[in-house]
C-alpha cells in the first residue's frame, strides 16, 4: 500500500463496523453517532474530508439570498469541493434549519464528491433519493438555515461528539454510521481492518457451515 489512492480502495472494501473495532483496538475514538442515511441503499462512500463550520448568527446580512437556491454561506463550499471529498458540516447538531438540500447535493454528484454528511439538518430527502446522492444527517427540516446560520470555515480543522476531523483525514460512511481515520493512522488502520476483516469472513463460514468451534481459534 504505495498511496492514497491504494488506501482509499482498501478501505472501501470494509464495512464501518470493522473500521470500527479497528479504531476501538486501537484506542482511537472515531465513530460518530446519531447521524441516519438519507437514502436506503444508498451504498457505502469513502473519500478525504472537507470540514466545514457553519457559526449561529441570525439574520446575518452576509449569509442572505432571496428565495429558494443555495444561501450564500454554503455557496463558498460548492465552489471549494472537488472530486473524492466528502463533505462534512458541523451545525452543532440543530434541528430547526438545513444547511444542506438538493441543489447542493446535484453539484456534488457533477464535481465527483462522495457524500455528504450533516451535523444538523438537511432538506429536500426526496430529490436526494431521486438523483442517489448519498447524504447523512441528524435531522430533516424543509427550513432554510440562512437566517440562523452564517459561514464559520472551511478547511479547517472541526470538532464534532469530541472527534476533531481535519482536511487530509479519510472518512468511511455506510448504513450503519460513519467513522473518521485520522490520517496519521492511516496505513495503521488499514492493516488492522484487515485481519479483523478476515478473521471475521473465516467466521462468517464457520457459522454458516454450523462448523464453529471457538470464537477464539480464528
């Protein structure tokens, strides 16, 4: 494993909760909870995090638009994203307004990004379903987030359920939840995942061919 772009294939191979057990193996806390699949089925995405932090503020004149569309805060992320990133958007987990809907998540299916992912609410579930955009969040609410939220940062480092996610780290989404690897464990990680992967596929036979004998003989 050369490069990125061979770790990148490798991990897309695991479920997240072999990923998981990794990082817990490991002693590096990087699950985070409480965030649902918008779409069933919608696979799982693995790509380089691109933090974003948008900030409460309301009625802030800066974060503005009139009408429908995109507001001005997210319309600085759809020109930052490109092709492998995964978007993740820290809200501090609100309710009451999307920061995220189906205009944006059209561009980011055209410019190749992976899936995002919303510490906070997003918007217009059914056109994601439609287009098969992958998107997590904590909530749904048709309200625009506009006149609650204004531009915090991007590319800069977040800390979401005490997990801090910085640009070069890698993040592994399925179904079942998702889980950031920080890239200075990388390679470590991946190696892990491994033997707990195949350990668990030797398993998998064994109980489908009523041949296990000890969860600890493998």
């Amino acid at each position: 494993m050369t490069d990125i772009g061979d770790i990148y294939l490798a991990l897309l191979q695991f479920p997240t909760s072999v990923v998981s057990d990794a990082l817990d193996e490991l002693s590096i806390k990087g699950v985070l909870t409480g965030l649902e699949a918008r779409r069933p089925g919608q696979g799982r995405v693995c790509g380089r995090a691109l933090p974003v932090r948008f900030q409460r503020k309301q009625d802030d004149p800066n974060a503005y638009r009139f009408g429908g569309g995109v507001g001005k805060p997210l319309e600085q992320v759809l020109k930052t994203m490109a092709d492998g990133d995964v978007v993740i958007m820290d809200l501090d987990g609100a309710d009451n307004a999307a920061s995220w809907g189906g205009l944006a998540s059209r561009v980011a299916q055209r410019r190749g990004v992976r899936g995002t992912i919303v510490w906070g609410c997003c918007r217009d579930v059914e056109e994601i379903r439609t287009i098969g955009y992958p998107v997590w969040s904590a909530h749904v609410s048709p309200r625009r987030s506009r006149n609650d939220f204004t531009f915090g940062s991007i590319n800069e480092p977040i800390t979401i359920q005490g997990i801090r996610i910085s640009r070069d780290d890698f993040i592994l989404a399925d179904e079942s939840g998702i889980v950031v690897i920080p890239y200075d464990r990388l390679r470590e990680v991946v190696e892990l995942s491994t033997r707990i992967f195949d350990q668990e596929t030797k398993l998998e036979a064994q109980v489908i061919g009523n041949a296990l004998a000890s969860w600890d003989d493998v």
